[in-house]
C-alpha cells in the first residue's frame, strides 16, 4: 500500500476539526495540521486525532501554508482536505490503484458545497477538486484560491478519485460569510496587482463581491474576466459564464444578458447554463424561449448547483404551463419537482383552486 499524508492548514477551526479529522482518522493515512495562529482550542482538539500538530506563522499566502504543511509530511503522497471539508465516502482500494496507474498526475476529489443562493435558501453545488498529488512533482502556488501546478513549469493533468466529501465553508452566518469575503477580497486584490490579467482572478473576486451582494463591483470583474482569453472547457470559465448572467440580472442589464445565448454552442450541454438562459427569457417574457431552454437543462448530465437539470428546471416548467392555463400540464410538472417547496406549495394551490 502506497503511504499517505492527509495535509490541513487551520485557523480558529473548533467548530469544524473535530468532525473532519475523526473522518478521516478511520483510514490508515498519516494526518499532519498546520495552525496557522488559533486563539481557540483548535490545537487542543487537533492534537487528539493528528500525528502532527505545527505551527505555521501566517503571512496571507494560503500556499505558503500548505507547503509549509506538505514539508512536514511523512509521505510523499499527499492529500489535502480542508477543516470544513467532511468525507462521506472513499474506496482506499481503488484510489490506490489510480495512484499506481497515474504517478505524476493529480487527483480529483468530488465536493458537494453547501451554500445559500441569493434568496438565502441552501443549495448544493458541485465541484471537482484537485487534491491528490506527489510532492516531488507538484506544490502549491498562488496567495488565495490556490492551485496544485507542477513544480518544472510543465502541464499538469489529472484523473477523478473516488473520494466524496461535504463542503461546509460558505454556509455559515451572515457575519462570518461577510467577513470571509473581505478577507478573500483584499488577498486576490493583492493577487491582482502582480497578475493584472488573469481571468481566474476576476472570477473569485466577482464571485466574492456576488457574496456581499455587490453586484455592480462583481458585474466589472466578471466583465473583465471573460473579455480576457479564456478557455470555455475550463470549469471557473463555464461557472463565471453563469454567475455573469445572473449579475446582469441583478443589475438589470437585459438586452446584455440575452447576447450570452451566443454562447450556446460553446455550453448547451451544462444545464446551469440552459437554465440561466431559461431565467433570462423569463425576465424579458420570452417564455416559449425559456420552456425550450429550461426542458434542454433537464437533459443534461452535467450541472453545478443542484435541481437546474431537474426539481428546480420542472418547478420553472410548471410555473410557465399554469401561466399559460394549461393546468393538467403544470401538474405534471410540479410533480416531477418532488419536494421542492415551491413546487408543492404551487401544487397546493393549484389543485385546491381545483377543488381536489
């Protein structure tokens, strides 16, 4: 068995370590926290489950951390995970046999994120995330939304393992999500000013502004970001697409927001952005135009927040049939919602107005 070192940077993490590291303490890897300055018993709590508790003096360079925390593993082979990162599910056998077939590649993780859309209801959104690695190929470079890269320069690639764990960090109070997203702005501000025009960049600050509601400030990042050369099959360019539309939603730049469906052909086949386009027609009454779309987003196998090829796509189909009088038909389709609130209150009423 190839020997592993699970590798956390953490800060004032109490709340989070200990159901992260009991998670991962079942399997045999060797866990190594880097505490990055704690005032609370994050280091207590940590020294219970972890092989090695360090201490790591923070100088806002979250990559400085985590090869700080890699340098002090046992192994060479080193998984990161975060403190509010939670496992659900890992097939050790399996993950070791893509180690053996993939030595210089880096592996995938799944992530289910938890977080709250902007009407403050819990979504589910997914993502792949590069974890997996050999330190003597790769490390960590970048001072916030850092990246695994290969440390001769060369093109890293990667393979998906099965390991499923449960992101928590954006679903927390009001205060801590602002105060998360001021520390992330001014960091990729910092960021911003060695690499004037990286993409990747105004992404997250786009979508750091988007958590404050900020939406005029993430409309100019998003803007920027996408009129920059962007590649459209890299997953940050697909999701900046979508969170471009609804910003030009939110700040009510219609006729703007209906030129993304000139990027069709580059996106039909991701379901957050047919459904984006769905709600674009929707805004502008082009409803026949969002029936169409939202009906191609239920077709889709690839999506990022979870229900827009599904509960969420049905519930906006039902909604536009009951619009259009056709009861029997809305029915239907508040069904196929399931148990997504608004389509069984929806159904509720329709069906009373009915006198079922």
């Amino acid at each position: 068995m190839i020997p592993v070192s699970v590798c956390i940077i953490a800060k004032n993490e109490e709340k989070n370590i200990e159901k992260c590291l009991s998670a991962i303490r079942k399997y045999s890897f060797e866990i190594v926290v880097a505490d990055t300055g704690s005032t609370d018993r994050t280091k207590e709590i940590a020294s219970r489950y972890a092989d090695k508790v360090i201490d790591f003096k923070w100088v806002d360079d979250f990559s400085a951390a985590r090869n700080f925390s890699i340098k002090h593993a046992s192994h060479d082979w080193i998984l990161v995970i975060d403190c509010d990162e939670f496992v659900d599910k890992l097939n050790v056998s399996e993950m070791q046999k893509l180690m053996k077939q993939y030595p210089y590649a880096i592996g995938q993780l799944t992530r289910d994120n938890i977080c709250y859309d902007q009407n403050h209801n819990t979504i589910h959104t997914y993502d792949l995330v590069e974890r997996l690695f050999h330190r003597n190929y790769y490390h960590y470079e970048g001072t916030i939304h850092e990246q695994v890269v290969r440390k001769d320069g060369g093109q890293g690639y990667g393979f998906e393992f099965p390991l499923y764990v449960t992101h928590t960090g954006y679903h927390g109070t009001p205060e801590e999500i602002r105060a998360k997203s001021e520390r992330n702005l001014r960091l990729l501000e910092k960021e911003l000013e060695k690499h004037p025009d990286d993409p990747f960049l105004y992404y997250h600050l786009g979508e750091s502004y988007c958590l404050n509601n900020e939406y005029e400030k993430a409309y100019e990042c998003f803007d920027k970001g996408l009129y920059l050369d962007v590649d459209e099959n890299l997953e940050y360019v697909q999701r900046m697409v979508v969170s471009y539309g609804y910003v030009l939603l939110n700040t009510n730049r219609l006729e703007k927001a209906q030129t993304l469906e000139n990027l069709y052909e580059y996106f039909k086949n991701i379901a957050d952005y047919l459904f984006l386009l769905g709600d674009i027609y929707l805004k502008v009454r082009r409803n026949e135009d969002a029936l169409k779309a939202y009906f191609a987003a239920t077709t889709c196998e690839k999506h990022f927040d979870e229900g827009t090829n599904s509960y969420r796509a049905f519930h906006n189909i039902a909604c536009i049939y009951e619009a259009y009088g056709h009861r029997e038909e809305a029915k239907k389709y508040f069904q196929k919602a399931g148990n997504y609130p608004p389509a069984v209150e929806r159904l509720q009423k329709l069906l009373h107005s009915q006198g079922e």
